[in-house]
C-alpha cells in the first residue's frame, strides 16, 4: 500500500493568502498608475500594504507547511 503524507490544514491557509496577497498587490499597484478615486487614504495606498501583509503571512504559512510536507 501507498502511504501519501497529507498537506496540513496551514498550506491551504498560506494558498489563501498568497493568492488574495498577490491581487491586492497588484490591484495596489495599478492604483498607484491610474488614480481612479480621490480619498483620505489614497496618499497611503492601503491596498498596497495590506496585499503586501497577505501576501508575506501567506508565504510565512505556506513555505514551512511545504518544506515539511516534501521531508517525510
């Protein structure tokens, strides 16, 4: 029989958030090119930080969870 190690529920969870992290980013990036909307929190670019915040606790959960599902 073939014993198949499964993903831990975190690798799911770092896919999530990579991928939201990933559009959020480049959604941040394209409104940094072409101002659509004139707001408060437009200087600070939040779609920016916050795809970028996904994107790296996405990458902290994914990698590790990786990494140990490729050892044994």
């Amino acid at each position: 029989m073939s014993s198949s190690k499964m993903y831990s529920i975190w690798f799911f969870v770092g896919v999530m958030l990579t991928i939201l992290g990933l559009i959020i980013v480049s959604m941040g990036v394209y409104y940094i090119f072409s101002p659509e909307t004139h707001t408060r929190l437009a200087s600070l670019n939040p779609s920016l930080w916050w795809g970028a915040i996904m994107l790296t606790a996405g990458l902290l959960f994914l990698i590790p969870s990786w990494i140990e599902h490729r050892k044994g």
